[in-house]
C-alpha cells in the first residue's frame, strides 16, 4: 500500500466521522434526517451539505432516514418474505471508490487553486496538498482507465475514466487561473462557477481579433511606461511595468459592461500603474500627462497634487453604448479611496433611481500588500450588504506584484495564505489568474463581471505578476529582494511573451514590433493610438457644479420659513399612524413637540433638528443622515425613526415621520451604520462629492470617534478642494461638551478642526440653542456655497431650558456667527468681554447671575471658521469703555480653540486692551475622569473668567 493509501486508512480511524465515532455519528444523522432541526448547528450544516453531494446513481435525491427502511425489512425477515439480491458491482469496494470519486472533484473545487500555475516568475515548488492526489483517496494505476459518473461535474459527460476526469480537474482548476468559491453559502452560485468553469476547462476561446486586440492593449500599457521611463529619468510615476495584463483586464471590464447596460463606472486605485489607466483606459491626452512631467501644466490650484493622485472622468464607446468613467482622486494613503467610490456610485444610483445597481459599476483596485494589510478594506467590505451602502456589487481587481513595497518574504506580509483572504468575509469569490497569460486575465475579468451583474455581490480579480522596478523609480528593489530580481532581470516582458505566442499561432512574425512602433510613434506626438473617447457627450444624469463654485461663505441665506409652513410640518412630523403604537418616552416626546409646533412651549433641539429636515425635504432639498445610533440618536433626542411597540415580526412596524411630510418631498434617510467611522464617512463624503443637492451628514456617536476617520478628514475633507479642486458639502455632526464623561467622550478635538482651517476650506461651528442648529442646517443647503461644514453637537444641552428658543427664532432671523450678549447692560459701564464658544456659556452666564455682577459681557462664537470678523467688531465697538477681553474654555489651554482663535481676536482689539486666558491647564489627555476632579476643575475656570487676568497676556 502506498504512503498515501497509509495515510488515507489512518484518516478514516481517527477522524470524527469514522472510528469509534461510527455508532454517534450514525444515529445523529438517522435525527437529522427525520428533523433536522434536532441537531446542534454545526451538524446540521454538515448534513446540510452531503445533501448536495449526489446519489451513487448520479441523481441529485435527498436522503430520507433510514431507520424505518431497516425495520420494515427485519419486520420481513421475520414473516420469512424477504430474499436478498446482491446487485452487481455494489460491492463495498467499488461504493467506496465511487464515494472517493466524488471527493476528489470535491478536492480540486476546494483547493485546486493551490496548484494553479500562477507565479510569472515560477520561483516556488509546488506544495505538497495530499487531497489532490488521487493515492490519497486509495486509487492506484490500476484505477486510471475505471469509469465513475461524474453528472455533478460541467465536463460534459456523465461518466468518465478516473484519467479523464482528473486531467479535466487540473486543467480547470490548476491551469493559468485558480478559482475560489467553494466558500460560497449559496448553493445556486456555487455551481455558477463549476458550470462556467468547468464547462470551458477554464480555457478562453478568443477570435484572432481579440487576440490581437489583447496585445494591442499590451503594447499600449508598456510602451507608455517605456517612454516614460527614457525621456523622464529618475522622476517617480509608480511604473506597472511587470503588470500590463491589467490593462488589458480594464478594457475588457469597461467594454463588457457596457455591453451589460452599465452607463458609468467609478475607479478607485491607488498610484501603481495610475498614469497607464490614465492615458491608455479614460483617455488622458499624453500630451497633458507630459506636460506635468514638464512641470509645464497649467497651476491653477492653491495647493494642487502630484500627477500620480489625479483623477480624471472621460466618456467612452462601449457596444451597449457610452459609458461615463470616473477615476477617483486619491491621496497616498492606500486603500482609502474604496469607501470614497462606493459612496460616490450610491450617490448615482440614487440619482437614477437605480436600486439594484445595474447602471453603476464601482471598480477598485488594489496592490497586494495594501489589501491584506489595510483596516479600510476590511470595513469596506462590511458595508457592502447593508442598505444604506449597497452598491450592487464590487469589482476588485488587484495588481499583486507579490512583493508589495519591500516585503515578499511570505513570512512577514501577511498572516493569510493570500493576499486576498479578507474578501471571504463577504463570500466573494476570487479568480487568481497568471499576469503572463493575458488571455487568462482577460477571460477571469469576463466571468468576474458576469458573475457581478447576475448576482449583484462582490467579485475579485487577483492578478498575480511582478515589478519589474522599484517601488518607485528611484528604488533599488535588489537590496532585499536579490533573488526575485533575478528572475525580474530575466523576464522578457509579457507583451514579448504574448507577442511571440500569436505569431506562432500565425497571426504575425512582425505583429508585435509593427505594434511596438507605432505605439511609440503616437507617444512622440503625444497623441493616443486609439481613441475610444467620445466628445462632447454629456448624460442627462451629469451634475452641473457650476452654480456651486466661486461662492463666499459671507453669502446671504433666507433660513426663515412662514409660521403656517412650520405649524403644517410640525404637525406631519410628530403624527402617527393609527393603530401604531408607540413607546411611552417616545409618545411624550411626540407630544411635547407638537405644543413646540403650535408655540405653547420654546423649541428644543431635538425639535429643532427635526423642522430643519422637515423643511428641507418639503422644499426639494434630499436629507442623508448616517452614523451609528442615528436613528434614536445617541442620547436618545432624536428619535426620527419610530418604532411599533405592538409589532409581531422584527421587520415591520417601522415609521419615520420625516419621510411623510409632504406629497412630492424630497426623500430623507437616515441609516444606523455599522460600527465604522472611517469607511463610513469615507462613504458619505464620496456621496456628498457627486451630489451637491442633498444635505449628506454624518454624526458621530460621541465626537471623539472622528478619530478612526482622521485620515478621510485630513486628506478628503480638509484639503480636497485646494489639491483638487473638488467641492463638497458634507456636514459632521460631532458631540463635544465636558460634563465629566472621562477623556473619550468629552472632547470632538475641536483643535484639530481648527488646526485643519485654512483657505476658507472648511466651516467650524459649535451652536448653542435650538434656533442656530435649525438656521445652520439649513444654510448649509439653501446658500450655495458647498463647503464642508463641521458641528461641534451639544449632549447635555439637548435637554437644557436655557438652550431652547421661541418660535418666533425659526420664523425670522438667521445663523448668528457671534451671539451678543443677552443681558440688558449699560454697555458704558461694561470693562471686561469674555468670550466663548459651546456649552460652557451657560455656565458663565449662571455665576455672573449669582454674583449679581453688571460690568463683564458675555458673547458666543458660534462659528469658529471663517471667524466672523465682521460680527465680532459690532460686538467690541458695542461697549466704548473695555479693558480686558478673556477668551474662556471648557477645553485644556493646548487644546479647543484658544491657541487659533486669539490671533482673531487680537486684530480686533484696540490699543490699550489686554486679552487673557480662563480654562483649564494644558494637558496630555482631553479631560479628567475623576468626577471631583472634573468639577473643580469647571468651577475654577469660570472663576478665572471673572477674576484679574494672569498668565499669559497678550495685549495691543
């Protein structure tokens, strides 16, 4: 017996489902079968799963249980009428071979791609995978030439020899493409790909045409980097020399789709190989790509990019029409562009009206290392099957050079056994597929696309090829990686390789150079040697961004609605159904909303919010509000998504008022996310970034949780448009107040924001009553001007008295930059102006009434950036007599807005004035969480706010 039959024996005593374990496993199956629900979970999905493995006779029946089948035949044996026929050939031998048959197609469907052919470099041996082997199973020599039915399998035959049926397998699944799907919960996908794979042995039957087509696409993506590469030496560009399949895989995605009916896609990818998709897929002139090599292109940012983060749109001819391409602009940080994209296809969906995705095609591409090693992907992927961040599927592709940037030690990139393992989360299948064999890539990026627009669910495309340079083009790739680099060195070029194939195949002795030269002749004219580009064709789905730029934040905005309109709305939106029954808290807040409505008592925030989304929705103006517990809302204020406290199913019983306020309204969403804040507001600014017309917002649950999106905030938010020239509205709702909840939930890190503020590029502000939050919200939409706007949000306040306003504040008036003092002072006898922003106000203004104290002024700034140097001078001529101004903070001195605003403050003081510091000493955490701690803290900068000034002084 051989090694591998010992070790199959030795597998059949140990396992579980063998040995000792016979009798317990047999009579858990006889309970499965009778019900299977009588089994523990993981039992039953191992059941679950034999039901699909086929009869001995080739059928697809179910097993039923086989207990009453034994006792009917012992009942006749006993009445002497039963006579045992041994059928021919059912010996146990044979059962067991034909059994062992199935597990070896089970084998290769499971694992075969661990024997693909997928390493251009060929530099490892293939590992040792017993279960490939058909001695594993006990088959021997002798066993080649047996026929065993093999009606599960797409080979086109019922029955097949043991040789047949195993070279079938290997050619399938260990060819030049190695498929994984095996994981796949859904039986009816599974055997999609068995039928597509299967049925073609993974092999592409392409005209002489396409053939050529496929090596013109090579040419193009070498050719430019060649070009590159020899008239500007040395400069970075991110080379996809080594990779070039993947050029060819992008034209056939884009060709493809169209045919499919999609009318736009929308890229994201990272710098490897950006300058080739630029050039050689949308259609960038090459005359404008070397202009920027030149350093001769227009400069007409403030800050601009480096070219290797442009994005670009473009209109191309597909067979299903044209087709709009989008390429994301994207920063250095790896993999953040993903959720980006994904938003910005929602946001198109939406606008079509296109729920399944159909029309919209989100693609991303990946390096190898940055897939398997980057958070945002993993969170990405979350997103993907939940409602309020469905796109219909993604297409993954991933230029997986196999070393990433200097790693390609397989001990130290990764902790999975491929780069794309963490897809698998979502069940996304995975076609990894030889770069050498860009017929291979060509056919994997076919059936990826197929299988995206029959299901609707993620797909990848892993091209395995290498680098042939540095990370960049100043790198020397050869310090650590000496042996890889030899096989590089000795690597003719897939073009070369594909070149040499097709004119053996006799489609050309000169193709290829003929090819070679004329792509290069183009490039020395800086022209394209095709052009599938359209000009001139705008969709009727396109954005016009114009009436949006060139806008100032000082622009005036009619927030105001009439007291009928208000009354009407807030009416709609705090009535129920009948027969729905809502929660006791909820029904006294719907109640004590609706006397806010008719004026009977001052409108709170909560209220506030709410008329402000009301309107707007009433006025044609979409409302997007995403975050974790946005519903409720985090400290239960919110409630716009109301729950029936009778319903019988999980699923139903679900009102949201806001989306009932008017016949033709504007839609309004509101998504609890998942427990994400990078992706997610990654998501929301790709959304806001393809439409200026919704009021796109997303609220954290405690402010301080931006930190985990810090990277979309300072790449995205804060400095797009300067780099890029891309507007965008998006709106962060961040809670922010110290009321002693401990450094993690006290402070948004309103310094950070402040930090961030510069060019008029985003708007900070921390309102404090009902009637600013209303006014804010709807400024942000109503005036054009599409600038990110960030709120320091309110927790304690959402309840407190004092921060409520009257209704006449939401049916005049306006957003106040600067609140001025609310006290009637004789404004000669006023020496001393404190200042300040957010909750701490309302503390101030308490201990200046206890204290009886006449000659200190109390103002607000509500909005930090662009400071309202206009408002706040009104406010410094308003009292003729003061000395001392004191900026005053809930915040420590090293943090909040102290250190950014005092500037500001001082270019409006006048000669003689002193400006002081009252708030809490610089600290390394941002706030105590001691609650003694915490309160004598408070009291002692409110006291500061009111005694002689010390410290630091700055003064005119």
């Amino acid at each position: 017996m051989s090694d591998q039959s010992s070790v199959y024996t030795a597998y059949q005593g140990n396992t579980y489902l063998f040995g000792g374990n016979a009798p317990y496993v047999e009579e858990m199956y006889e309970n499965y079968l009778a019900n299977p629900g009588s089994v523990p979970e993981m039992w039953r999905e191992y059941f679950d799963a034999l039901q699909n493995v086929p009869a001995v006779d080739g059928s697809n029946a179910r097993d039923v249980p086989h207990l009453p089948v034994v006792n009917a035949f012992a009942d006749r044996a006993k009445q002497g009428v039963t006579r045992v026929v041994v059928a021919a050939g059912a010996d146990p031998e044979t059962a067991r071979k034909r059994t062992a048959a199935q597990q070896l197609i089970a084998a290769y469907r499971n694992v075969g791609a661990r024997w693909a052919d997928l390493d251009p470099l060929k530099r490892a041996e293939r590992e040792h995978i017993p279960e490939l082997e058909p001695s594993f199973y006990g088959f021997t020599d002798a066993d080649q030439e047996a026929v065993f039915n093999t009606s599960n399998t797409f080979f086109g035959k019922d029955n097949m020899s043991l040789r047949d049926m195993l070279n079938a397998l290997r050619e399938t699944y260990c060819g030049t493409i190695g498929a994984e799907y095996m994981y796949i919960s859904d039986q009816g996908h599974k055997r999609w790909w068995q039928q597509k794979l299967e049925s073609i042995r993974s092999k592409p039957q392409f005209s002489p045409e396409k053939k050529k087509h496929i090596l013109d696409r090579l040419t193009a993506a070498e050719g430019l980097e060649r070009f590159l590469h020899t008239k500007y030496v040395g400069q970075k560009r991110f080379s996809l020399e080594g990779g070039e399949s993947f050029i060819a895989s992008m034209d056939e995605l884009i060709q493809q789709a169209g045919a499919k009916g999609v009318q736009e896609i929308v890229i994201g990818m990272a710098h490897r190989g950006r300058l080739n998709v630029l050039v050689n897929t949308l259609g960038k002139m090459p005359k404008d790509l070397f202009a920027e090599f030149d350093h001769s292109a227009p400069e007409e940012l403030p800050a601009g990019d480096v070219k290797y983060h442009q994005g670009f749109s473009s209109d191309v001819s597909t067979p299903g029409g044209p087709v709009h391409l989008s390429l994301a602009f994207n920063p250095s940080h790896l993999e953040i562009v993903n959720p980006v994209v994904e938003g910005s296809v929602r946001a198109r969906m939406d606008r079509r009206g296109d729920k399944a995705g159909k029309q919209v095609l989100p693609v991303l591409v990946h390096g190898d290392a940055a897939i398997a090693g980057q958070g945002v992907v993993m969170e990405t992927l979350a997103l993907a099957e939940t409602r309020g961040y469905y796109t219909g599927g993604t297409v993954h592709l991933v230029i997986n050079n196999q070393i990433g940037f200097t790693t390609s030690d397989p001990r130290d990139t990764r902790s999975t056994l491929y780069c794309t393992d963490i897809v698998k989360m979502i069940e996304a299948p995975v076609l990894h597929v030889n770069g050498d064999d860009p017929e291979a890539v060509v056919l994997a990026t076919q059936l990826a696309l197929e299988y995206r627009m029959e299901f609707n669910k993620d797909v990848v495309v892993d091209i395995v090829c290498f680098r042939k340079l540095g990370h960049n083009e100043q790198d020397t790739p050869s310090l650590t990686q000496p042996l890889m680099y030899k096989k590089v060195a000795a690597h003719p070029g897939t073009r070369k390789l594909y070149a040499d194939k097709l004119a053996a195949q006799g489609l050309g002795e000169t193709l290829g150079d003929d090819m070679f030269k004329a792509y290069r002749a183009a490039m020395d004219a800086g022209k394209h040697t095709s052009d599938p580009v359209i000009s001139n064709f705008k969709s009727k789905y396109a954005v016009d961004w114009q009436p949006f730029l060139g806008k100032k934040w000082t622009d005036a905005a009619d927030t105001a609605i009439p007291l009928a309109e208000w009354k009407r709305l807030s009416e709609r939106i705090t009535t129920v159904p009948q027969g729905f029954t809502v929660h006791p808290l909820v029904k006294k807040v719907l109640e004590d909303r609706a006397a806010m409505g008719r004026g009977d008592i001052n409108v709170d925030w909560g209220m506030g919010e709410h008329m402000a989304f009301a309107s707007l929705v009433a006025s044609g103006y979409p409302v997007r509000l995403s975050g974790e517990d946005v519903g409720r809302g985090t400290f239960v204020h919110r409630h716009a998504v109301l729950h029936d406290q009778s319903r019988e199913k999980w699923d139903e019983g679900i009102y949201v008022p806001l989306q009932n306020v008017a016949e033709n309204q504007a839609p309004f969403t509101c998504i609890d996310s998942i427990l994400s804040e990078e992706a997610v507001l990654g998501f929301e600014y790709g959304y806001a970034s393809n439409d200026p017309h919704t009021l796109v917002i997303w609220e954290a649950q405690f402010g301080d949780f931006a930190n985990g999106a810090q990277v979309v905030i300072d790449q995205f938010i804060a400095s797009g448009e300067v780099k890029w020239g891309r507007v965008n509205g998006i709106t962060l709702m961040l809670p922010h107040g110290y009321e002693g909840q401990g450094p993690e939930h006290s402070s948004a890190r309103l310094e950070r924001f402040m930090q961030l503020s510069a060019d008029t590029n985003i708007q900070v502000c921390q309102p404090t009553t009902a009637s600013q939050i209303f006014h804010l919200l709807r400024r942000q939409m109503i005036r054009s001007l599409r600038k990110p706007l960030v709120i320091m949000t309110p927790k304690s306040l959402l309840r407190n008295k004092d921060a409520t306003s009257p209704l006449s504040e939401f049916t005049k008036g306006t957003f106040q930059t600067v609140i001025p003092d609310q006290k009637d002072l004789k404004a000669d006898k006023v020496k001393r102006l404190v200042m300040c922003s957010g909750k701490v106000y309302y503390d101030l203004a308490k201990k200046r009434d206890e204290k009886g104290i006449d000659d200190v002024a109390i103002v607000r700034i509500e909005q930090l950036y662009p400071f309202p140097h206009k408002a706040f001078a009104t406010e410094l001529k308003r009292y003729p007599n003061l000395t001392d101004l004191v900026w005053c903070q809930d915040e420590p001195q090293n943090q909040g807005a102290w250190f950014f605003i005092q500037h500001n403050i001082h270019e409006n003081m006048s000669e003689g004035q002193k400006l002081g510091y009252a708030g809490r000493a610089a600290s390394a955490s941002p706030a105590v969480g001691y609650a003694h701690l915490h309160a004598e803290q408070q009291k002692a900068l409110v006291d500061a706010a009111f005694a002689k000034l010390k410290g630091f002084i700055l003064s005119k």
